[in-house]
C-alpha cells in the first residue's frame, strides 16, 4: 500500500467552477499534510498545509482533513486556466512522502 | 523567488559515470532533503539531512550518498549511474520544528545515455 495516494486524473472543470482534489494516506501516525503545485517542467511550490481536522481557506483555496477518514483534500474556487497543473498531496511522518500527483487542467 | 537553489540545471552523463548535484538551502534551514522525481511521478524520497547528519533515507541504494555542510549547502552523489537514474533531482530546504513545508529548488535535470 502506498503512502500517498492521489487519482491522477486528468481532472478538467470549466474556468469559474470549483475543483476538488483529493488524497488518502496510509498511515494515521502522520502528523501534517501539505498541498504543492507544480507546472509542467518546474519545481514543486508549496499552497497549504494543515494539520487539524477540519477546514482550513486561503483565498480561493480551502484545505480538509479527516484524520479518522485518513483523507485530505483541496477545493479551488474560482478555477482559473493559471491553476492549470498537477496539484502534490505531502504527509509529514518525520520525512515528506508524496502523491503521484492529479492533473488538472481550468478549461477557458 | 525561491531561497534554495541548485545546480547544474541539466546534464547529461554516460551509464557507470558518477555525478555530483549540489543545493544551497535557504539561510537559517537545518534540514535538507533531496528527490527523484521521474517523468509523471511524484517526488520520491532519497535522503534527509539535519545538522549535517543523515537521519532518513528513503528506498534508495547506496550508490546514492549526500553530504550538508555548515554553510546550509548540500550534495547529492550517485555512482555507476544506470539509465533509470534519469530524472528530475529536487532538494528541499526546511526549518525543523516549524510546521510549514519544504521549500523546492528549481532542480537539476539529469539525463543518462
């Protein structure tokens, strides 16, 4: 079983809509979960984290986490075609693991 | 603009030749991980180091070895490179005891022929 687990989509919604990202992790021992995005060719750039259950908003963005669920996801409001990217879920458990990552592509 | 940065941003090497990557962390980061990040993969976990000890390793053999030095930098060698060594090698720079993520460097791209 994987640490990290991410649908790799590709995940479309038109500009304007909300996408949902969604992750599942393995281990309930993890301590804190991180959003990266990443565009095609670039390095990873961190959005949130959280370690609480619950919400937790950004701007357009909201993170969610149910530790009892082992699940945490990331809604993005307002789409826009620049969040065109592939979206990396993180759980700290003393080192980093990460998803394979989701694709999602903001439709003009 | 990122703190941590890297170098070379690509290069090519022959298979069985050995290379050096290296990472400047940002200032006041003790902790240093580095990546493999193959084509479509997410990043994966090579090694940690704090204060200049490893202290996590991923499922990587030891013909992959690091070193961190006490000006923040750190490197990142392979030996007998094989040709599913290439990919893209991030290092990450962190403040333990914060919780925030690592910050990225912008990688070196490494092709093996």
């Amino acid at each position: 079983q994987k640490e990290v687990e991410q649908n790799s989509g590709p995940l479309s919604v038109p500009e304007g809509a909300i996408a949902s990202l969604n992750c599942t992790y393995s281990d309930r021992g993890s301590q804190s979960f991180f959003w990266y995005r990443q565009y095609s060719g670039k390095s990873p750039e961190l959005i949130m984290f959280i370690y609480s259950n619950g919400d937790k908003e950004d701007g357009r963005f909201t993170a969610q986490l149910n530790k009892a669920s082992q699940y945490v996801s990331l809604l993005i409001r307002d789409s826009q075609p620049s969040d065109s990217a592939t979206y990396l879920c993180a759980v700290n458990r003393g080192q980093f693991y990460f998803g394979t990552g989701t694709s999602l592509t903001v439709i003009p | 603009e990122t703190g941590v940065t890297q170098s070379p941003t690509h290069l090519i090497k022959t298979r069985g030749q050995q290379v050096t990557l290296r990472c400047s962390s940002q200032s006041g980061h003790n902790t240093v991980s580095w990546y493999q990040q193959a084509l479509g993969q997410g990043p994966q976990f090579i090694f940690q180091y704090y204060r200049e000890e490893e202290n996590g390793r991923g499922n990587f053999p030891p013909r992959f070895s690091g070193l961190q030095f006490p000006n923040y930098s750190s490197e990142l060698n392979v030996n007998a490179l094989e040709l599913d060594d290439s990919a893209l090698y991030l290092c990450a720079s962190r403040l333990v005891g914060a919780n925030y993520g690592y910050t990225f460097g912008s990688g070196t791209r490494l092709t093996v022929v």
